[in-house]
C-alpha cells in the first residue's frame, strides 16, 4: 500500500509538473475579496520577481523566549529587522531589569460641595508602563501598600498609576528604567473631572460608570454616578483625555467617547447628554449545515454607527452578545444604526464560522437566515523539489474571522496530509521541517482546491541567533519561538531556535505589492 | 552469553554433525506514544508576567511515520493565539499565547500531544500569579 502511495505520488508530481500544475501560481490563491490581486493580472510571477529583485527588504523576526526557563536573564518578546533574506542574524534581546517601587496618591473627601484632601494613601489598583520605543504595553499589579515588582526591559517609558478607587489620583510620567531601578512616586491631589449624565429626557442617570484613558489607552480608575448623576474622577499630569461614559445594555445606552479632552489648570467639567434616538427589533436564525436549528452558539452584534450619536468629539460603541435559543434564533432591540454581525463559534465545535456581514438598522429589516459552514477534508500528498514524499511537514491553517480557530496536522510518511477544516477562506501554512530546507508555503484557500500534491521548493535560507543579554553576559534563547513577518506583520514561517538559540528557516521571495501573492495580507 | 560462547566453541572441535543454536528472541516493539522535550519538567512551573502568557510544547514521536497533533483543550473558549511549527533539532512544535490571562478557567493548563495512532502524552503547566 505504501509503495502503491509512493509510485502514485511520484508519478502525479511528474503529471503535474508537465502539466504546471503544481507551479507556485496553483498554490499562490489570491484572498477573498482582494480585488487588487484580481486586476493585476500582468504581474510577475514569483521566480519573476526574484529575478528582479533578489535583495529581500522588510523581513522582520519576532523572537518569543520561553517563559518557563525560570532564568534571571529573562527575555521579553522583541521583534528585529528588517534584514534581508539570506543574511546571518544576530538577535540581542535585552535581559528584563527588576523595576520596583511605591505609589502612593491623596485620598480627597467631597461634603457639600467642598473637596477635601486627607491623606497619602497608597494607590492600590495597576501600573501600565509603555515602553516607548517599540509601543509594548506591560502592567503590574499595584499591592494593598502600593508596592510594585515589575520586570521590563531597559529604555524610556510613560507610566500610568491607575489606582483602583475613582478618589485617588491618576497619573502619568514619563521614566527611564535602567537596571534595578526604584521609584517613588507620589501623585499628589491631580486635577478633577467632574460632569453629570443625563437621560434622553435629561433625567439623571444614577450608576452610571465613568472613566478617563490616557491618550496612549491606560484606563483609569471607573467612578460611578450617584443618583444625581454626577461623577467625579482625579487625574494628573495629563494634558489631553477621552472620557468614556460606559452604555448600559439593558437601558439600550451605548458607550459614548468624548476624544481628545483638555485637562484644565481647575480640571475639567463634563456633561452627557444621551441624545433620543429609535429602538430597532432585531432578529436572525443560524441553520448548521444540516439546515436543522443551531442552537446555543454565541452572536456579537457590533454597531459601527449609530443614528444621532457620532461627530468629530463624540463617537459611541454598542455591542452585545447573545446565544442562540433552541429555534437557532436571537431577538433583540438596538438603537438604530449601521451593525455588523459575528458568529463566534467554541473553539471545539467541528462546524465553520459564518462569515460576518453587515446590517444596516435604521428601520425594521426583515430577519436573516445565516448558514454555518460543513467541515470539509483537505487532502493531498506533500513532495519535496524531486517530487519525492515529504513527512514531518506542519500544516496549519487559521479562519479569517471569529475566533479565528486553528487546525493542524503532520505529513505522514508517504506524504499525506489529510485535515478536517471547515469549508470557508482560511489561511494556511505548510512548514517543512527546517533541516530539509525546503521554503515554508503561506497561502490562502479560498475557492479553489489544492492540487493533488502540493510541491515543496527550494527555499532562501534565513539562520539567526538569539541571546538575551544582561550587561557583559548572555544566554542563548533556547527553544523560543521564532516567527518571521513581512512589514504588514503576516506571519510567513515559524520556527523554533534549538538549545544553543539557533535558528534555521527557509523561505521563497516577496511578491510585489498587489500582485498575486501566496504571503499577501487579505 | 558466557556460557554460550563455551558450548559453540566446544561444538565446533568436537567432531558432531552440527552446532545448533537458538537466536535471540526479537520482542516487537509497538507503536509508542510522542515524547515531550519541552517543557523539560512535567508539570512546568510558570510565573505570568503582565497580560500576555505564552506557551509552548516540542515533542517527537519514535515512530517515524507518525504524525502528531497538539490539543489545547484547557484554552476553549479563551482568546488565544496558535502557532503549529516544525522545530529544530527534528521537534515538533505548538505555542500559544493567551492574550488575556484573566480569561484563563484554571491555573493549570494543559496540552495533549497526540499522534495518529491514538497515543498520548501530556505536557502540563502550573500558573503562578506574579
């Protein structure tokens, strides 16, 4: 039987060689809906277009030590580049320093109309540190003695204190970590914010929750209305915000953001005033593939405008989740908007994800029948340049939406690769072990089927090292992962470094922007 | 062994018709479960670190054509990210990345490691909040 295999595989890669078949332009599928992949037709093929160009630019590497080497040279995830392909790399990953210290803030006390301020109370609740250069957001928590113990790499960051009581103050500063530093920070009174919410009929909202975020998006401490309506929040060294008045559900309220807030040398009053607006009845039933009932499977209903709320200062969000009932159906009432709607399936339900679609609710509609996809079988025989079976090869392949659930599976020896995934555009990898050498294939699979053997090529090496270093000393990154992305971020191979943080991986050229490509971005 | 040497020696100048002997039992070695190169302790100890946790199993199978799957059946229903490789050194491997720890059922998390025979092998870790 194996041998049976073995002649069918080799003499379809021969078929399918003479043929074209197997050409990088059957595999190279162009995204769902991508009609820039569509038009251009003249472009080159991808031995064309490394003709053309063989200097690779804007290859980046996202290096993931391991969490669980229990090392005090510690990395964090950091990503490189852009290198060319080809080259050797050396991966220096900055050992995360201990950063500890103390934030304490004043506690104020508001009677009849008078703040007060008590005392310095330690500012129990979170510390977010931005480091500036890469964007990578770290948080810690803040303890009961406003005690914190982070481990972050060495540069320049904007602190947030983020108390968890709306009365203490939240701040931000700007700090430059080195090694084993400490800080002791006091945020003192701040600057208050204070406003009223009120109804569509200008009654006052009573719990309400509000917050202030940072323009960097550290969230503050949430205070809530009292059931006159007013809240009051405290924040420093912080010159613009966005304040966020937190819908209700229930009351078909939604989130409103006022962006871009001047913090004032008195503070800052704000009121929100809900605006009237129509309630909607919205209704749809989920069929499985069957056609029988789908019951029990969550729905997000998300609105991407609503009538009467969004300017230029002011935009609103809504959204709520809702399971199916036995009939396979959702009812719901929702302000009159523009929605989108998604199905979120578990990520062990052996069914698809339908795909999202929009809904416009300005008025009654009438109710959609959304379909689930079948599972389907992917099948085909893996060979390498000589068409010769390949085993051991990983093929993965992720949903465009939902969850974005995943489903994987080795080559077996005579090279088949056989994988259940549900019959809707998904993105696929193929990574050949990387001793063999053989380029890892990045496609989408969208309409068109796999050929009968998908053929492996000859790839361009990349190999690399990666150690974290501390000072003077460093440590191979062993067994982290190694993910290799162009400059949209597409995760185009991924590979692991071995116990001396060395890495091997082999990948084929860059397309041209807009050209068929089978690395593209949807 | 010793004694085996003895009596073949011992057959052959002694004028017989013939030296008979038994061959060693092969014991047939069946189809083993994959094993786990990492994490190295079972379970593994991990201390979380801000929002994010990252995961990841490397294992081979000794039996050459099996393949190998790896299921995450702790992370239904959390939002986390997915990454299937073939590794160096001949391991193959899965990471995850929990993109939100809070969303995590249970300080322990598991990873079952399966290949197309129906043999499995467990990696476990063990979440220690920071």
């Amino acid at each position: 039987m194996k041998a049976h295999r073995d002649i069918t595989i080799m003499l379809s890669a021969l078929a399918a060689a003479l043929l074209g078949a197997c050409d990088t332009e059957d595999l190279a599928m162009s995204p769902g809906g991508n009609p820039e992949a569509e038009d251009d037709a003249g472009a080159p093929t991808l031995d064309e277009a490394f003709a053309e160009d063989d200097t690779l630019e804007n290859l980046y590497i996202h290096v993931v030590p391991r969490e669980d080497d229990g090392s005090m040279l510690l990395g964090l995830p950091k990503t490189f580049g852009p290198f060319p392909l080809g080259d050797h790399v050396e991966l220096a990953i900055p050992a995360a320093q201990p950063f500890t210290g103390t934030i304490t803030s004043e506690r104020v006390l508001t009677w009849s109309g008078v703040t007060v301020p008590t005392e310095e109370l330690p500012a129990e609740g979170n510390l977010d540190l931005l480091h500036v250069e890469t964007g990578r957001l770290f948080t810690y928590p803040v303890d009961a003695l406003g005690g914190f113990e982070a481990l972050v790499p060495e540069g320049a960051y904007e602190l947030v204190a983020r108390p968890r009581s709306a009365s203490l103050t939240m701040a931000r500063s700007m700090f430059q970590i080195g090694a084993d530093d400490h800080l002791e920070w006091h945020t003192g009174l701040g600057r208050p914010i204070w406003g009223r919410i009120l109804d569509v009929d200008g009654e006052p909202l009573g719990g309400v929750e509000v917050y202030a975020s940072t323009p960097s998006g550290s969230r503050g401490p949430t205070a809530t209305t009292d059931d006159l309506g007013w809240y009051q929040l405290r924040a420093a060294d912080m010159d613009t915000f966005q304040l966020t008045v937190v819908g209700e559900a229930g009351r078909r309220l939604p989130d409103l953001m006022l962006h871009d807030v001047h913090l004032g040398a008195e503070g800052q009053r704000l009121d929100v005033h809900y605006p009237p607006t129509d309630l909607i009845d919205l209704s749809l039933t989920l069929r499985d593939p069957g056609g029988k009932n789908a019951a029990n499977v969550l729905v997000q209903i998300r609105a991407t405008r609503l009538d009467g709320y969004d300017n230029e200062q002011v935009s609103s969000r809504y959204t709520e989740e809702l399971r199916t009932d036995s009939r396979g159906t959702i009812f719901t009432r929702v302000p009159a908007g523009s929605y989108t709607v998604e199905v979120l399936m578990e990520h062990d339900d052996p069914r698809g994800t339908p795909e999202p679609f929009a809904l416009d609710l300005s008025e009654d509609t009438d109710a959609p029948v959304v379909r689930i996809p079948a599972m389907t079988t992917l099948e085909f025989f893996v060979a390498d340049p000589a068409g010769l079976p390949t085993p051991r090869v990983v093929m993965q392949c992720t949903e465009l939406w939902g969850n974005r659930r995943t489903w994987s599976t080795t080559s077996a020896a005579d090279g088949l690769v056989l994988l259940d995934v549900p019959d809707q555009p998904l993105h696929c990898r193929l990574t050949p072990p990387p001793e063999l050498g053989y380029a890892t294939r990045s496609f989408y699979l969208v309409d068109e089927p796999l050929p009968e053997v998908v053929q492996l090529r000859d790839g361009f090496p990349l190999t690399g090292e990666a150690r974290v270093v501390r000072g003077s000393a460093s440590t191979p990154v062993s067994y982290g992962m190694v993910q290799v992305m162009d400059a949209d971020g597409t995760i185009l191979a991924v590979t692991s470094t071995n116990a001396d943080g060395y890495f091997e991986v082999s990948l084929l050229p860059f397309m041209p922007s807009g050209s068929t490509s089978d690395t593209g971005a949807p | 062994m010793r004694s085996f040497a003895k009596w073949y020696g011992l057959c052959t100048l002694l004028p017989l018709s013939g030296c008979f002997y038994f061959l060693p039992v092969e014991v047939p070695v069946g189809n083993q479960p994959p094993q786990i190169a990492v994490p190295e302790s079972n379970p593994a100890t991990l201390t979380i670190r801000g929002d994010t946790v990252t995961l990841t199993v490397m294992a081979r199978d000794p039996d050459p054509e099996d393949t190998i799957e790896f299921l995450w059946s702790d992370l239904d229903g959390v939002p986390h990210e997915q990454h299937d490789y073939a590794a160096q050194d001949g391991l193959m491997a899965s990471s995850v990345t929990v993109t939100d720890v809070r969303a995590l059922r249970s300080s322990q998390v598991r990873c079952v490691v399966l290949d197309n025979e129906g043999h499995t092998t467990m990696a476990r870790w063990n979440l220690v909040a920071q």
